[in-house]
C-alpha cells in the first residue's frame, strides 16, 4: 500500500473550503469531525465545474468526466493524501481537498494501514464495518459490508460508514448527475447533495 513520491517536497496544507453539515450522530460511535465538512467541490457535476478546476481534475488528478462523476472509479483515490505525486497533491489542494478531506471523502481510509487507522481512532468504525487487522493488511478475505447496500446495513453499520465520509448515494454507487442535482447555493449550501447531508440555511 506505500507509493514512493519522486520528490519529497513538502506539500503546503490549504483549509477545507467546505461549510459544515449536520450529520446523524450516533451515542455508541465517536464523531469524526472529519466527516463533518463535506468537500462540496468534489460532489458538484462535472459540468458545473470552472475550467481551472476541471484542469486540476483531469491534468493534475487523471478524472474524466465519467470517473468524475461516478466517484471511486479514478484510482487516485485509491491513494492516501500522504503517497500522492506531488502533481497530484496540488491538483488536490487546487480543489479545495487538503490532506484531511482527501483521506476521508475521496480516499476513506482505505490507503491507510489499520496501525494507522488504530493511531487515528478510525478501527473502531471499520470494525464496525467487519474488518479487522488481518483482512485490512493481508487482503484474506472481506467483510460482507462491502458488497451490501446502504439499506441492508444495520444502523450502528451506517453510523460507521458516515464517519469514514460515506453517505448512501456515495456508498451504494450512484452517479452524481442522479443525485437530484441543482444549482449550488453560494448562501444556504448545496441543495444537489443528498438530503442526509444537506447544511442548515444559516
């Protein structure tokens, strides 16, 4: 899971530029607050993206539009902000998706190593989730969450996928352009991200 970067030059963090969301808070898990802020950029149709953006995404990240808008198809993501190129990085950061916000909404974790994961306080929820040391380092075997649907997981399943950055529409695969789409609200936040994750207007 290591990617060796061919330089190491030090990648400046710029701030998430994503407004907070209320999300369903469960009593037994604890909050990522991570996952509270929810990089509206990367949620956004491709068309509706600027042409500077749609270069970070296409010359700096490798997005088409199709892997764009069917996010978890560009293996990019399969990355951790930490193994990008540096190229990549500041593709990354050029949409607002410092090493926080990739991590969790675009990576899930899954470029971690559950030692890390551990450090971090996230094997809690992929415990949750049916994974542990072995399956995640060694690839044995999978939990059976990751061919389920969003509805046939249980609650306490769902709390967990949601502080690893999941919501339904993300985790069962639906294409951004069926996500009910409309026009962005520079005032009262995305009204084209679903409704579980939709900001309160201020």
């Amino acid at each position: 899971q290591q990617r060796i970067q061919p330089k190491n030059e030090t990648i400046l963090q710029s701030p998430t530029l994503s407004p907070t969301f209320n999300r369903t808070e469960s009593p037994k898990l604890p909050l990522n607050q991570i996952a509270q802020n929810i990089p509206l950029k990367r949620f956004m149709e491709w068309s509706l993206l600027n042409q500077t953006e749609q270069a970070y995404a296409s010359d700096n990240l490798g997005y088409t539009q199709d892997s764009w808008n069917n996010p978890g198809n560009n293996t990019v993501e399969e990355w951790s902000f930490h193994d990008l190129y540096d190229s990549e990085a500041e593709g990354a950061l050029g949409l607002g998706l410092d090493s926080e916000a990739w991590d969790c909404h675009i990576n899930h974790y899954y470029g971690y190593w559950w030692s890390d994961l551990a450090k971090n306080g996230y094997d809690v929820y992929f415990s949750i989730l049916g994974w542990d040391e072995d399956k995640w380092d060694n690839g044995s075997s999978e939990p059976e969450t990751e061919g389920m649907e969003w509805d046939d997981m249980s609650a306490e399943q769902r709390n967990a996928a949601e502080q690893v950055c999941f919501f339904e529409e993300l985790w069962n695969g639906v294409p951004i352009p069926q996500w009910d789409m409309s026009v962005l609200s520079s005032s009262n936040g995305p009204s084209n991200l679903p409704s579980n994750v939709r900001s309160e207007s201020p």
